[in-house]
C-alpha cells in the first residue's frame, strides 16, 4: 500500500516538474538562434480570415504588380495564390534577424502544406539550385539565399551583409563615399543547415521571455534584443566607453498587435538590465496628474503627453553613468545643482498643442536693383504649453533665476523673447503667449473624455489626427491629388492613445490604441481599402509623370538644332 502511494506521489511531482519545464519553453523558437535581433510572428488563420487573400488581390498596385509582364510565371502563381508555392499561408509565418561578424542574415519560416509542390516551386525561384540532404532535411541553395525543409517545416535563409553597416547610416548621409557594395564569405547552406541542427538551448524554445511573448493573442508578435541590433556597431562601443551600456545591456522589447474592430492595438513590454529593473522597481508605481491635463488651455486640443516620475531616481541615473560629476559642474555654472533641480521637481510634467491652423505668410525680398518681391506661403500657428509641478519652492526659484539669466544673455530685448512663463506656487507653466499661462494657472479646467483612457499610470499621451489633418484642409484643395488623400485620410484616421510606464511581471508595460472613424470594420480591413485608394492615387501620378516626361522630350526634339551641311564650292 506504502508502495503504490509511494508511486502515486512521483507520478504527481514528476509530472509537475513536467509541466512547470513545459511553461518555460515554446515550439515557435526551435529554428531561431537565441542570438537573434529582431523576430516577426505572423499568424496566418486569424489574419487571413481577417482579410482574405482575394480582397488583397482587389488592391490597384497588387493587381499592377502581378499585371507585370517580366514578372516570372512561377511569381505570378504565388501571387495568385500562396498555397501554390506549397506552403500553408493560413498556418503561422516567423522572421528573424540575426546580426554576425559578416553582417547578418535574415531567415523566413512556415509549414510546408504540398512537399512536392514546394520542391518544385524552389527549383524554379532559384534557378534549379544546388540541391542536397542530411538527416532527412532537403536544401537548395544557390547564393544568396538557401532554403531548407522537412515533411512538416521551412526555413529560407537569406545572406545581408548589409547589416553590418546599419551603424553608418548616418555617415552615408553625410559623405557617398562608402562602397555599400555587398561582399560576404558566408557559407549560405552551411549557414541554412545550422539552422536545423539548432540545439535547443542555442534557441529562442527556451528563452522565458519569448515564451511569455508567444502566450499573448495578438495577429502579429514582435520581438526585438537592443543589444543583439547594436552588437559590432561603432555606437555600442561609444556607450560602453562612458558608462551607458546599462541602458542596452539586456533591453528586449516584446510586442502584440491586434487589428480590431475600428482599431489597432499594440500592447508592449520591455525588459532592461539587472541595475535597470531595481531602479524601476524601487521608483515605479506612480501616475500622470489629470489636473494637469484639465488646464489645457485652448479650444482644438491636437497632442498632449504628461509623465509622472520620481525626481530621487534621476539622481541615480546619474551615477550609474559615472558622469554626475561632470553634470554638476555644468549646471553649478549656471546657478544651481543637481539637488535642486531635484528637489524642484515634484515629478509631473505635462506638455500639449492645441489651436494648429495654417495661417498666410508674406515675405519681402529683393535682389541688388531689381524691383521688392512679395512672396506669400502657408505657415503654420498654434498654442503650446508646458507645465511642471513644483516641489521645493527655494531650489525651484534657482532654477526659474538660472532660466531667467539664459534668456537675458540670448535676448537683450526681453519683448523678443518668444515665450511667457509663470508659475502659481503649485505649477510653472510656459507657453507662446501669456494668455495661455494665465488660463493654465487659473481655476478652469476641462474634463477631456480621452483623460480617463490614458490615466491611471505614469505616462499618457493623445494625439488627435482629425483636428492635425483638418488644420491642412485648405492646402490639401489646392491639389487634386492631394484632395483624394485628405478626404481618404479623413474618413480613416480618429485619434491615438499612449499609456503605460509602470513596472509588472518584470517588465514595463506600454499600450498604444490607434483608433478609425469606422468602428464597425476590422481594421486589417479599412487597412487594405485605405491602401487601395492611395494605389489609386500613385498610379495616377505616375501616368501624369509620363506624361509629362514624353511631353518635355517632344518639346526637345521639336527645337532640336539640326546641324548645318556647308555649302559645296564651286
């Protein structure tokens, strides 16, 4: 009897332990390296039956796209129909980014639907490629991409050694001399069979954070490691030099989009070092103050933001980064320190526009003796404000003295300066004119209805597209082209909602709401119908673009000088 309960209770724990190993890992990572930057899940079942790929293939530029005559046939046919290609469009699709000392390589995996289908749909795409096999998985690979499969899975793998020169970017901006040239030594098929050989500890099956991200509904899943994206750059190397890798050490952000009725909905968390996540837990919990918020002055609200935090935490931000020595110094020749300026704080600021129109500017100018020229163009005009909640009001003074003495030494004439601030004992507040600070630091206030949907955290925000598309109304009637994207623009886009900051389930949480004046339709849907206006619109400005290019080079044919054939002597 002894014995059988003996068995019975290992039964029970082994199991647990089972289980428990079991809620740590996911079957979506197996064929991605623990390594990798950035990973995109797409759930084909719930977006194709969301949008159905016959709507798509409805949208102008698709239709011109597959209307392409030099477009390959074998193209055409997955255009057509994805499940021609042999795979299961309506099972989930994962991207990844992998980042390498050779640059980097991107990789593109399904479940395979027809294996006999896929087979031959790859030959043709890459040419009747090198074929091989091992330990029952078929690859072909003809550079710069290799593909790879089993009865049930595939991987593409595709080379960029491109990536290694993300962190250039802004010097190509600057300079072409930068041969962007793609020369890489990897071994494609080499690199697609590791891929399959992936150990799972190697992989992403077992790491409790990707596992956590494939838990959570959403159309779309995304995942992006900071510190795997800046790895080899010249900017990494730059932060670690003063102190700041702190803030990219360990930082993933994970993602959820869902494509709702009448919105767009991305719930985010981000994970952060291990000296990041005790600041945050020893100075999260607090909330935006909608007092704040209810000041705003002026009629059209376009955009507010409003951030609560704790004015302690940003002296330790501080000397993690080993510079506070250094900011002392700079803000002590100003006329204060870094204690004041912390205990000025009481940890609210606000910031909002409101009143955005476009208003006629005129400029005179004139060249040497030419006559005076009036040039008139739209400019555009609004109210801003900016208010922060005052703790102790002897250093907040230093501050306000040390703001004052800025101005004075950038403006000797103090009716110049472009901006009026004062401030009530509770409150300083500075805007373009002293009308809105006098209202802000008033009594009145406005219940907003988007107040109670992004408070109740440490950070809000509320952008309010119809009131920014309306104040460009009249630009958009000049143009007829541009007409057609207002009015398209107009009927889809209502307004954006931003909250989030606190810390839970060792993470900050973030959520953003982007809503549509349809309310009825998904909003894959109204997507892919917004988009099929604008394709309508691209297309008729590039036939006018023809247009007028064959027009201009008839003109120059037409007034072509013909050569002059001189005259034969006699």
């Amino acid at each position: 009897m002894q014995t059988t309960h003996f068995f019975k209770l290992m039964t029970i724990g082994a199991a647990a332990i089972i289980f428990s190993s079991c809620a740590k890992t996911n079957t979506q990572g197996k064929l991605i390296p623990k390594e990798a930057a950035i990973v995109i899940q797409l759930d084909g079942k719930s977006l194709s039956s969301k949008l159905p790929w016959d709507e798509i293939k409805q949208n102008p530029l698709f239709q011109e796209m597959n209307g392409d005559s030099s477009l390959p046939a074998t193209l055409k046919s997955l255009l057509d129909n994805p499940d021609n290609a042999g795979i299961d469009s309506h099972a989930d699709l994962m991207l990844f980014v992998i980042k390498d000392s050779m640059g980097g390589y991107i990789g593109f995996e399904g479940k395979v639907k027809d294996e006999s289908i896929f087979k031959t749909f790859n030959k043709q795409i890459t040419e009747n490629g090198a074929e091989s096999e091992k330990d029952g998985v078929q690859f072909i690979s003809k550079s710069p991409v290799c593909v790879g499969w089993t009865k049930e899975k595939f991987v593409y793998v595709f080379d960029v050694p491109q990536l290694s020169q993300m962190d250039e970017l802004t010097k190509r901006m600057m300079r072409d001399s930068i041969d962007v040239r793609s020369r890489s030594a990897r071994d494609i098929g080499a690199t697609c069979k590791a891929v399959f050989v992936l150990k799972e500890s190697n992989s992403l099956a077992k790491d409790e954070k990707f596992t956590q991200l494939m838990k959570e509904t959403g159309d779309i899943h995304f995942w992006m490691n900071s510190e795997e994206l800046g790895k080899g750059g010249s900017s990494a190397t730059a932060l670690a030099m003063v102190n700041l890798d702190k803030f990219y050490k360990g930082n993933i952000t994970t993602a959820t989009l869902d494509f709702d009725k009448g919105k767009m909905l991305v719930k985010a968390k981000t994970y952060a070092s291990e000296e990041m996540v005790k600041l945050f837990k020893k100075y999260s919990g607090g909330k935006i103050n909608e007092d704040m918020i209810r000041r705003m002055p002026g009629k059209d609200v376009v955009a507010i933001m409003a951030l609560n935090f704790k004015p302690e935490a940003i002296r330790e931000l501080i000397k993690m980064t080993g510079l506070d020595g250094l900011i002392n110094l700079g803000v002590e020749k100003i006329g204060f320190s870094m204690d004041d300026f912390i205990k000025a704080n009481k940890g609210d600021i606000f910031f909002g526009l409101s009143d955005l129109v476009m208003k006629p500017d005129t400029t005179t100018y004139k060249f040497k003796e030419q006559e005076e020229n009036i040039s008139i163009s739209e400019k555009p005009g609004f109210n801003f404000i900016f208010s922060a909640s005052i703790g102790d009001k002897e250093s907040f003074n230093k501050l306000l003295n040390a703001g004052k003495k800025i101005g004075r030494e950038q403006y000797s004439d103090s009716s110049k300066v472009p901006v009026s601030f004062s401030s009530n004992g509770t409150y300083f507040a500075l805007s373009n004119n002293k009308q809105n600070v006098d209202q802000y630091l008033g009594t009145a206030g406005t219940d907003f209805d988007f107040i109670s949907k992004i408070s109740g955290e440490s950070f809000g925000g509320y952008l309010n597209i119809q009131t920014l598309l309306k104040s460009f109304g009249n630009l958009a009637t000049k143009d007829s082209s541009a007409k057609i994207a207002y009015d398209a623009s107009l009927k889809m886009w209502d307004n954006i909602l931003w909250k989030g900051g606190n810390y839970s389930e060792d993470g900050i949480q973030q959520t953003i709401e982007i809503n549509l004046v349809d309310k009825t339709t998904n909003s894959l849907k109204q997507l892919n119908q917004y988009a099929a206006k604008l394709s309508e619109l691209y297309k008729e400005q590039r036939r006018k673009q023809k247009e007028e290019i064959m027009a201009f080079q008839d003109f120059e044919s037409s007034n072509e000088v013909q050569p002059t054939v001189p005259a034969k002597s006699k």
